[in-house]
C-alpha cells in the first residue's frame, strides 16, 4: 500500500501579508518542483487569498490553520466553512495550541471535522500528549481517546489526515526521535485498524508533527508508518521547508 507524503507547513501567527506573499515566492519554485509529495503551507487567514492567487498555477496546496463549524452568522471573528471552500485543500484542526490555549474540546473539534468534511476540506486532526501524560505513562490512552472521539469511518473516506504531535515536542527543538515516533504512529494506525479496518488503516496518512528540522526530516521519513510531517518554525524558512519536502520525496522514492 503506498500513501502519498505529506509535507505540510503550519506558520501560525508569524507572518504580515507582505512577508507572507514573500514567503510564498520565495519557497514556490522550490516546492513546485518536489514530485509525489503532497506539499501545503498554511498561512494565516489574512494571507490565505493573496497565498491562494499565487499559488493558483502551481501543485502545491493551500491548508488553514482553524475553522469554525458554523457556516454563518453571528459568531464574531470566526472564519467559516464556506469562506474557506474553494481557497483551501485542508484545514488544521485540534492543533494542541488550540486544545490547551484556546480550550477546544474533543466534541468541538469533532463538529469542525465534520464541517470540514461536508465542505470538502480535508482535516488535518491533530493529536499528542503532553509531557505529564507522557511520563506518567498516559501516552496510549490519551491518543485512544483523542482518536476514537474523533475518527469517524466517514471522514476518513473525507480524505482526514492525522497528525501525531506530542505536546513537549512542538516548538521546544527536543523532537521526539524516529523511534519513538514511529511506535507511537504505528499505535494510531493500529487504533484505527481496530476500529475500522485494515482498507481505511493501511491508507490513512498519519504525519508526524514537533521540531521537525531539515536535519531530523530524514530520518523521521525512513519510518515505515510516518508519512510526512506536520512542519511549525522550520516552515517559515523557504530553504528550510524545500529542503524537507525534496528529503520527504527521496526517501519515500528510495521504498518504492
Ligand atoms: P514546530 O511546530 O515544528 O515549531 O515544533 C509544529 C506544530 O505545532 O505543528
């Protein structure tokens, strides 16, 4: 079973329109070029139309980085379902800065999957546990919970992607290693195999997400259950993020 890679850039709150039009620039030939890899970048919302304009020609694919579920109304600075259809591929949801700064709940996150799916955006569900639930050995249990609240049958076939974050890797340089990774990835699948089978487990892509570097990428990708990352700091370098994706596609090409 080959799962196409995916290398996708989270940017979160770093970027003014302008330095996003340039980042784009500047990483699109780069990224345009790198074949059987999904490749996406994820400005902010203010970015997302001048980013999609830009990208319009190219293979590489717009994602958000959060939604509402709601498709209108009177919801106050909230960006719906609707606004994003037709600009973006993807949307993050349940990104753990989301869960822990913002307080979304699993039950929230899974009406924002649906809406997602009902609007042909393809969820990037985020899950990881924090340092406390990793070194009190709560790791498997907190993933089971966060991926059988949210990984309905029908998203998958919604094109759902799964991003396995934990918590005390993300922004903090200490990544969690290949091994590690790969264990804890090759746990989901197995979750999902349970649930739901070996068709929808066998072609579901998980990525791994957590101070992914053009220096670590490589190593992460020779994981036979890893297929691809979730990229925060390290994608707002255009070399950088190149530079991970073109790795991403050697060594996927190398198992084929
Ligand atoms: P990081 O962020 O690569 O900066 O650790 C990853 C993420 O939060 O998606």
């Amino acid at each position: 079973m080959t799962r196409i890679p995916m290398i996708a850039g989270n940017w979160k709150m770093n970027t003014t329109v302008d330095q996003a039009v340039n980042l784009v620039t500047d990483m699109l030939p780069g990224l345009d070029a790198v074949k059987d890899v999904d490749r996406v970048v994820c400005p902010p919302f203010v970015s997302i139309k001048p980013a999609a304009d830009l990208l319009k020609k190219s293979s590489v694919k717009l994602g958000a980085q959060n939604m509402y579920f709601e498709e209108k109304g009177a919801f106050t600075g909230e960006i719906s379902p609707d606004m994003l259809a037709g600009l973006c591929d993807y949307v993050i949801l349940g990104h753990s800065e989301r869960r822990h700064i913002f307080g979304e709940t699993e039950a929230f996150i899974n009406q924002k999957i649906q809406a997602a799916i009902k609007n042909l955006i393809k969820p990037i569900f985020c899950v990881g546990e924090t340092l406390e639930q990793n070194e009190t050995g709560c790791t498997e249990e907190t993933l089971t919970h966060q991926v059988m609240a949210s990984c309905d049958k029908l998203y998958f076939f919604g094109g759902l992607v799964i991003a396995y974050e934990p918590v005390w890797a993300i922004g903090t340089g200490k990544s969690a290693t290949a091994e590690q990774a790969q264990r804890t990835i090759s746990f989901i699948r197995q979750l999902v195999r349970h649930r739901h089978g070996d068709e929808i487990a066998n072609a579901v892509r998980i990525l791994y997400g957590g101070s992914v570097t053009a220096a670590n990428i490589a190593e992460l990708m020779q994981q036979p259950d890893i297929d691809g990352a979730l990229v925060g700091g390290a994608s707002l370098k255009a070399e950088d993020f190149v530079s991970i994706t073109k790795q991403a596609a050697e060594i996927k090409a190398g198992f084929k």
